[in-house]
C-alpha cells in the first residue's frame, strides 16, 4: 500500500503519532494502604520507604502517609508526595484504609478508626499487650498479622532475622559507649590495643543477635565466649563465623566463671514458647567485676537476666550490684533509617503479591508461610498461645479458612 504524498512528508519529520500504551487494569477494588505515624517517641522506625511507596503507586495502589510518619528515619513528607502517596493531616484518614502498615502494636483508639474487616501488620509486642486490644481487634473484624510470628517461603522469620542482624551489629557498639569513662563506665576500650588484654565478652545464646555481636566484638579484638544449650546452635554458630571460639552449653558453674571475667555480656536467647528462662541468677550479678554492663536484647520477651527489667531510649540504663543493665526492647529503632530500609525490602514484596491476588484474604489461603503470622482473622482469636495468655478462645485459623466457601 502506497503512502500519500502528504503522509511521506508527516514521515519525514517525524510527526507520525504511535499508540500510546493501555493501562491494564487489575479486577477488582485497588489497594488503599496506610502509614500511621508511630505514636511512642521511643519507635522511630517506619514501615516503608519513599522508593517503596513510589513502586507500590506505579502498581496502582493508594498510599496514604499521614504527616511526620517518616521524619524520625530522615524521610520528609515531601519525599513521600514526590514518589505519590497522599500526605495526611490525622491519623484517622491513615487508618481508614484496606491495610495498615505500622511498628508498634496499635492502641485501642487507633484500632478504632479501622475499617471493618481491614488488615493490620505490625508488631505485636506480646509483653505489652492486653486481652483488650486483642477484643477491639475482634470487634473490628480485623485481620491482624504479627512481624513476630511472620515467616517466609523456606520456614524462616524475615522481620525477626533482619532485627535482629541490626540489634547483634548495634550491642557492641552500645557496650563501647557505656564501657567508656564518659559514661561512668569502667574506661575500657572494645577490643584490645598492643600490651593490654582484650575486652571479655559473653554472649548467652547462638542465634542470630549473637552471631551478629560475636562478628561485631571479634571486629573490634574482644574475647568472646558464647553459651547456648543447643549443641546445634553453637556448632552452626562457629561455621558461620569461620574460627574456633569458645563454645559452651550453659550450666551454672561455667557461667558464673565467665560472667565473673566478664566487661559485657549480651542476653541473646530466643523465648521458647512465650517467655524466656532465666538462666543469670541475681547472684551471679552480684559476683561481676564492678563497671561491667549487661545488655539483654530480649528483654521484651521477658529476658534471661534475673536482674534486668524494661528501660527507653531516654533512659536506657540502670545499676544493680554497681553492674549497669542497658535493656531497651526495640534496639533497632536507634538506627532507624537502616532498619526502615530492611522493613520495607521486606514488606514491599509482600504488599505487592497481596495486590496481584486481591487483598490480604488471598494471601492467607495461597500462602501459608504468610498465614503463620495471623493472629486475629474476621473476629476469632487464632492464636493459641495468646488466648491461653488471655484466658480467651480461640479457632483454628485452618478451620476458619475451610469454611470459608
């Protein structure tokens, strides 16, 4: 087919219009999430990033951020707009949407301002919760899911793991500054320099946190010492850090020997079902060189050190015995830009599936990795441990989802 003159020369300067590309619209309602501003001046995390927010509008959802959420992590409301969420005046409107993304647990009137039936994700902080919130989340119908119990494809914990990277490499780091004469502590540097001993670190339990803080301690020339009652812990843990450290199973006598050397020592054991076990007596305190400082990173679970009990960020230490306890829950809210950008590499895909299969219901009956982390879901309580710690019932969330159609 011949072209016309006229259409050569539309050709010839490049004026020939091409069909512009049609927006494929995905069934059903688009997406409506929300970022709260943490209420708590101790949590300065958030859940998404600007760079994450501006993929999740590309793929047709709404974000709605109310004002401030990001300042405390160094993200400016203007970052938000500029990458295409809606920047909000009151937290009401943030939590009016299909999902709500935040840190810390919600309070009663947050979870007031919910949608019927929306989705909440955020971290349930079981030693601060109350049979209250767990009723107005069931009044609600709220699907709630818990960063804590929150697993991935191949059986792992993406948010406890990247938490706890980031509270292992930060311990270290707090001990240096309260080992400092600055702060009162005993003037000794992290580490060793030529001539004078190193620093003597133990590290009570071999998972995550204490792989990170005996790679951080090891960095900086201290002596560690790591206590675990899994044999299997220990070995891994000394696979992973590629040399012969000192390994122990814990038994009192070992360990108040090590504790009594001990500059720092880090509690770093994982709650098995619900709370700890107290495994550093008072006593053993009371035996510890004058100075030393305990940090006990899993004090929100209620912690291993018999002395030690909840602290802040604007006062984060005590004395006992002259030992200083440094026991802050949420570690990684001290670096909280990092730990914002770990959020949200792990939630932004997860939002992302959500949207692709219709909302948060989908994800639970395709994903049971995604399911594990439920805890409320359409008015029941699914969740044993809780309704035991309650004194509430609770449904099958299996049983729940069969019955579904």
């Amino acid at each position: 087919m011949r072209m016309s003159t006229e259409m050569k020369d539309i050709a010839a300067v490049g004026l020939i219009p091409k069909e512009s590309p049609v927006k494929v619209k995905k069934d059903g309602k688009e997406l409506s999430i929300g970022l709260p501003k943490e209420k708590s001046s101790e949590e300065k995390r958030v859940v998404l990033t600007p760079e994450a927010v501006g993929l999740l509008t590309n793929n047709g959802m709404h974000v709605i951020v109310e004002t401030g959420a990001g300042v405390a992590s160094k993200f400016s409301d203007q970052d938000y707009s500029d990458a295409g969420a809606k920047v909000v005046y009151s937290s009401k409107e943030a939590f009016e949407v299909d999902l709500v993304l935040k840190v810390d647990a919600p309070t009663i009137e947050e979870i007031g301002f919910m949608q019927l039936g929306a989705c909440l994700i955020s971290a349930l902080q079981i030693g601060n919760q109350s049979k209250e919130l767990i009723q107005a989340l069931n009044t609600k119908k709220i699907t709630a899911v818990a960063f804590e119990y929150l697993e991935d494809k191949v059986g792992g914990m993406p948010v406890v793991r990247a938490m706890s990277e980031i509270a292992g490499s930060t311990v270290m780091l707090i001990a240096s500054e309260y080992l400092s004469s600055v702060n009162d502590g005993k003037g000794l540097i992290m580490g060793g320099v030529t001539g004078v001993p190193p620093t003597q670190v133990v590290i009570i339990g071999a998972g995550t946190v204490a792989e990170y803080a005996a790679r951080t301690a090891l960095g900086l020339g201290a002596n560690i010492k790591v206590f675990d009652n899994h044999i299997y812990k220990l070995r891994r843990l000394k696979q992973l850090l590629g040399q012969q450290v000192y390994t122990s199973t814990i038994d009192n006598l070992t360990l108040t020997q090590a504790l009594s050397e001990a500059d720092v020592v880090i509690g770093a054991l994982r709650a098995e079902k619900g709370r700890n076990k107290i495994v550093v007596s008072e006593e053993m305190v009371a035996n510890m060189m004058h100075g030393s400082i305990i940090i006990d990173v899993g004090i929100d679970q209620g912690g291993c050190i018999e002395t030690a009990s909840m602290t802040t960020h604007s006062e984060p230490t005590f004395t006992v015995h002259d030992v200083i306890h440094y026991c802050v829950p949420n570690i990684a809210s001290r670096v909280s830009r990092t730990a914002s950008y770990s959020l949200s590499n792990i939630f932004t895909p997860i939002v992302l599936q959500m949207s692709d299969l219709g909302g948060p219901e989908e994800m639970i009956f395709n994903y049971r990795w995604f399911l594990r982390g439920v805890y409320t879901y359409r008015g029941s309580l699914t969740n044993a441990y809780l309704a035991r710690k309650f004194d509430l019932t609770h449904k099958e969330l299996q049983l729940l989802l069969a019955a579904r159609y």
